[in-house]
C-alpha cells in the first residue's frame, strides 16, 4: 500500500489587525520571524516535502538541468567593449560558474589583465554577486562591490590594478554602485537605510580614509523617494538622482570639483518625471512635462536648467513612447515603442538625417547596448526574438553597414531556429481593450485544445516584458508546450496610458487582463483548462495570486516565484523594505479608499474554501523585496482553506534572496524544479 504523505500544518496564532473600523484576523502571522526556530523548523517541513512529494522526478530534473545546462557555451566571452584607452570584457570558463573580468590596453591583441576573477572571490560563500566595477578616470584603480547574503546590502572595496593590491577602505550597507571624480581620489556612492533598505543617502569618501569620515552630500528624507548617483557619458558631471514611482529630481557638479556643492537640476514637482543626459554645452531631457503622458525629448543650456528654458527637440505622441535614448558626437539614438514595438530611431545632430532601423517581426525585442564611447562611429544594440537567439550587433553611422558580433550559440542538436513559430495575437479584455499576448511554440502544433501552454506576465511598475528569446525554455517548447505572454496592462508595452491603467485603484485591469488572455486562448483552442497554467514571479506572483483566488477553474497549475501576496499587511508596515517607495504603485492603505480597494484582490486576504489549481510556490529566505513570510503565510493559509487533492508545494532557497541562487548554472536547478512540476502533471517524464 503506498505511504500517504501529509503536507506541513502551520500552527495557528491568531493576531488581530486593525484599521479603518476593520479587523483582519491573521493565524500566520508569527512566520514574520526568521530568527524564531519555529519558523524554521516550518520552512524546512516544507521543503522536505516538496522534496518527498516530487521524489518521483528527481532523476528527470538531474537530467533536465543537464540539458538546460548543455546548450549554455561554457567556455564564452562577452563582446569587447573600449573605454577610455582598455578594451574590456568578461570571460566564463569550463565547469565555473561564475565570471571572470578582464581588459586589454588599447589593442585586443594586447595581454590579457585579469581585474575579478569571481569564482576565487566566491569560494567561501554560498552565495555572492559582484555588484559593479567603476574604474577610476587613470585606469589604475577600480571600485567594486559585492553581497554575499542576497539582501543587496553591497560592500564597497577599492583595488589598485597595478599591484593588485585591495585598500583598506571599506563602505558597507551600499546599494554597490559608486562613481569617482575625476581627482581619482574621491568617490561618490549611495547608502541604504539598514531597516527599511531604502537607499536614502549619498556620501562622498576619500581614498584611504575610514568610512566612518564620509561626509553626506545628500540626504533624500522623503520615504517614497530612492537615490542614486552616475557620472554622466561626457564624464562632466556627477549626477545624483532621486526618484518616486511618479515623480524625479536631479542635482548636478562638475566632476573636476568634487569638494563643491551639488546644483538642483530641476526642482521636483509632483508627476513631473524626466531624466538628463549630457552633450557638449547642453542637456537633453526626456519628461511627461505639461501632459506628455508618453514623454518628450527637449534640450537645454548647462546653466540655465529649470524647466521655464527647456526647448522642445522631439514632440510628444499619444502613440509613441520615448523610452531612452544614447548620445553620441554625431549623431543622437532614440528608443522608442510604438505598438507594443521596440524602435531604434537614428538621428544626426546636423539634421541631414532621422530614419529607424529596420525590424521585420512582431515578437522581437531591440535595445540599445553598452555604449560608453562619447566620438564611437559605432552604435551597438542588442537583438534577439521569440525565435532568435540574442545578438549584439554594431551599426556603423557613417557607413549604414551592420556587423553581428556575437549570436548567443545555443549548443546540442535540440535547437534549429526554423523549427519554431512565434506570432502576436489580440485577446479582446472584458472592457473592450485589446490586450496583446505574444505566442511561440514548435511548428506542426495543432489548435485542438490539447497543447500544454503556459501563460506569463508581470503587469506591474510600468516594466515591459518583451518577447525575448531563452534556450533554457527549449525544454518545455520541445515537449510541447506553447509559451506565451499577456502583455497586460501595468506595463508600458502599449504606452504610459497602459501603465496607468493598470495600477493603484485601476489595479484590477491587470489581473482582469490575464484572465480574459487566458480564456481567449482556451476559446481559440491553443490550449484548454486542463493544460493551461500561470506563472508570474515577484509582483507577477500577486497577479497569478489574484487570478487563482477570482478563476481558479481555468488553470490546472501555477507557478508562483517570489509572490507579493500578502499586499496590505505589507503595505501597511512601512519598516518592510521598499513599501513607503511603493505607495504611488499600489496605494497607501492608511487611506481607506485605498485600503479597501487593496484588501478586494490581496491574494492572502481572498483565499477561500473552494478548489485551487495545483501550485508550486517559490522564495529565498533573505529576500529583501518580497519578504520569504508573504508565499509562508500564504501557503499556510491555503493549505488551510482548499477543498480539493491538488498539489501545493512551497520550496524555499535558505541560502538566497529575490534573485534566487548566485552562479550561471546553480539557479538552473530551481528551473528544473518548476518544469519537471508542469512536464509532471502533463503526464510527460522524459
């Protein structure tokens, strides 16, 4: 008779929540406490019984990990880039899992000087990440930074490139970006706020000095607001920047002068955000000004910065989203969407020329690469579609001629790019709008309601999701599963508006977008209720979560990685990191309109008794952007309340954070998990 395995039971501890007249019971309360061993002995249930219930596939996710693992080129190196007089680059070699940074002096013939090789800085942590590298204006130095608990609390070190020496200086808690001046002797960098890990402070040190002297240049006292500080392309200009969900402020200082004072830029005023870039004796601005919902590009003098003197350079339209843009001596690149489209728009400062680069798909993603080179001919952006491995190409200005440098290599021989379709379709959402959902599968499909699909989306902060190529979803795709994503509204793939309209007391636009893609697909009969399942990670986490609490009938699984699902307890605790930032996305719930709106989809607060789809739910305990107790509590909860034998599996990373596991293969190992858990319930094994 086969053993019958009984999932963890989480210890009820009723806490009573109360505001606006409203009391919210919380049994779970008490899982908000990482340090209690009880909370522990919990996470570990739960992981051993995720490791017990999918025992079964353990040799299928081995060999799944192996062949996602197998098309990665192992012994890689990324495409030279030249800054200020040293080629750069980052190598991977054989059987390591993590990078090694190198630059070569002037030529790439030129010997090889190795400034990181991360698989030595690695060798004592579980988990670790170089942050960033900001090598100083004289080349011989380099400021880097790095985490090795996953919480994003980034040390600060500085190392001389030609002795090899590491200095004594070291700045802890940052958010691991610094910028020097061009004394090479004074850096720039932003603090974090060691509760709430808001980066709240900028602060200049100087080389050789304890951290303890540093002095604040800036201190950004309003909670909703983070700061961030760059150098600007020209090398000109320190930049420090702060910003809110809607609102942006800059403040200026020639980079020869580090021991003056910072100039505000532009004044913040509440909904105007625009950003700087720096060219010769002017500013070019990008901002929403005076109603430019999609933005605009406008110029000004260096001295005379305030809106009431910026000049209009490209106009706002109702149907283009100005996204960024790149500035080179002769020619200006603007990155643009149109239609959900990615657009590259090169333009010359002398006016002869403005023309696009062509692009012939629907399911494509284009953007502009590292270009740090101010007088480069040479423009380099990056390509790749549902279909198309990833490319950098560079594109000559003067000579209108392009040159792939790179085209990611997918190894093995499970991989031939006209053996796959990809396609854009409309679903039309229970309001009329049309929502687009970008589609990719293997050729010879046949639309009988039979297919395997998993739908994707995020849906939040205004952050697109594009269409954008993996050789790891390969795996699904070859079994055959249909990939698709709801381009819901929450982003900005078809524009601010669409981001407006999916967020704060319009937030249920989103999760009704994903439900309306996900019956149109079933209508069309891409797939049916038996084969479709949802996946969202982070903020994407509380979309599936929303879903599954409103129709849960319509999928028969669910992946859940990192969810944001206990919204207003979160929201209502402004010492939780990020959440005081986050109100101009969600709402602040200490105004009962809000509150009331927030508490209707809160995933944790609408569970019910009733049948849910079967879910697989992910987390890392040092997450720092969505706390591991929010899927804990949730999970509990569920177990609690479902009325059905479906599976409900939590598996938590005890070593890691938001990101998941450090090391290009490690976090392969949790994909293999969420797979093998779909490929499963379909009935396929091998």
């Amino acid at each position: 008779m086969k053993k019958t395995i009984k999932p963890p039971k989480a210890n009820k501890i009723p806490k009573t929540l109360e505001i606006h007249n409203d009391i919210r019971i919380d049994d779970y309360y008490w899982l908000n406490d990482k340090e209690n061993p009880e909370v522990i002995a919990y996470l570990n249930a739960e992981n051993a019984y995720t490791k017990e219930m999918m025992a079964h596939t353990e040799d299928f996710q081995k060999a799944l990990f192996e062949e996602m693992k197998g098309r990665i080129k192992e012994d890689d190196t990324s495409v030279p880039y030249k800054l200020n007089g040293y080629w750069y680059m980052t190598r991977y070699e054989q059987g390591k899992d993590y990078p090694i940074y190198i630059r070569k002096k002037e030529t790439l013939e030129a010997a090889e000087e190795i400034l990181f090789d991360c698989n030595e800085m690695a060798k004592d942590h579980t988990y670790f990440n170089l942050g960033s590298i900001a090598i100083s204006p004289d080349n011989k130095m380099a400021c880097f930074s790095t985490d090795t608990v996953s919480r994003r609390q980034y040390t600060i070190q500085i190392k001389n490139l030609v002795t090899g020496e590491i200095y004594s200086d070291i700045i802890l808690n940052t958010t691991g970006s610094a910028v020097w001046a061009n004394d090479n002797a004074t850096l720039f960098y932003s603090m974090k706020d060691e509760v709430t890990l808001r980066s709240h402070k900028i602060l200049k040190h100087s080389l050789f000095t304890d951290s303890k002297e540093d002095k604040v240049v800036f201190h950004e006292k309003d909670e909703t607001y983070n700061t961030f500080v760059y150098k600007s392309k020209s090398k000109k200009y320190i930049i420090i920047g702060s910003s809110s969900t809607l609102t942006s402020e800059y403040r200026i200082l020639n980079a020869n002068t580090p021991n003056a004072k910072f100039k505000i830029f532009q004044k913040r005023v509440r909904e105007l955000d625009y950003s700087i870039a720096h060219y010769n004796d002017h500013f070019y601005v990008i901002a929403n000004s005076d109603g430019a919902k999609n933005f605009k590009l406008l110029k000004t003098e260096e001295n005379k910065t305030k809106k009431e003197f910026w000049e209009e350079v490209i106009p706002h339209r109702d149907h283009v989203l100005i996204e960024d843009i790149e500035i080179f001596k002769d020619y200006l690149v603007i990155n643009e969407r149109e239609n959900g489209l990615n657009k590259l728009r090169i333009m010359s400062w002398d006016g002869k020329e403005d023309y696009f680069l062509p692009f012939e798909t629907e399911t494509y993603t284009t953007y502009i690469g590292n270009n740090p080179d101010f007088d480069s001919d040479v423009l380099r952006y990056g390509f790749n579609s549902l279909t198309s491995p990833s490319s950098v190409i560079d594109y000559n200005f003067y000579t209108k001629s392009s040159e792939v440098k790179k085209e990611q290599e997918v190894l093995g021989d499970d991989f031939n790019k006209e053996d796959y379709e990809s396609k854009r379709i409309w679903a039309i959402a229970r309001d009329g709008v049309k929502v687009p959902i970008s589609l990719v599968y293997k050729k010879g499909i046949s639309l009988n309601g039979e297919n395997p699909l998993l739908l994707y989306a995020y849906g939040s902060y205004g952050s697109t999701i594009d269409p954008s190529f993996s050789s790891i979803r390969l795996s699904l795709l070859n079994r055959g599963f249909i990939y698709a994503i709801a381009h819901v509204r929450g982003g900005e793939y078809l524009g601010r508006q669409w981001y407006e309209n999916g967020k704060l007391l319009s937030k249920l636009n989103t999760f009704h977008d994903f439900i309306d893609c996900s019956k149109y697909l079933i209508e069309q009969q891409y797939t049916s209720n038996k084969h479709l399942y949802a996946y969202g990670a982070s903020a994407g986490g509380l979309l599936v979560g929303a879903v599954v609490n409103m129709n849960p009938e319509l999928y028969h699984g669910v992946l859940a990685a990192v969810p944001f699902v206990d919204v207003v307890t979160t929201m209502l605790d402004d010492t939780i990191p990020l959440t005081t930032g986050e109100y101009d996305e969600w709402g602040n719930p200490n105004i009962i309109e809000y509150y009331n709106y927030m508490k209707s989809y809160s995933p944790y607060d609408n569970i019910e008794a009733k049948t849910y789809p079967n879910m697989l739910v992910t987390t890392g305990l040092y997450d720092s952007q969505v706390q591991y107790w929010e899927p804990a509590k949730w999970v509990a909860k569920l177990r609690e309340l479902k009325r059905d034998k479906n599976k409900l599996l939590f598996h938590i990373d005890m070593d890691s954070g938001h990101g998941g596991a450090s090391g290009r293969f490690e976090s392969l190992k949790e994909v293999a998990l969420e797979y093998v858990f779909l490929l499963d319930l379909e009935g396929i094994h091998c």
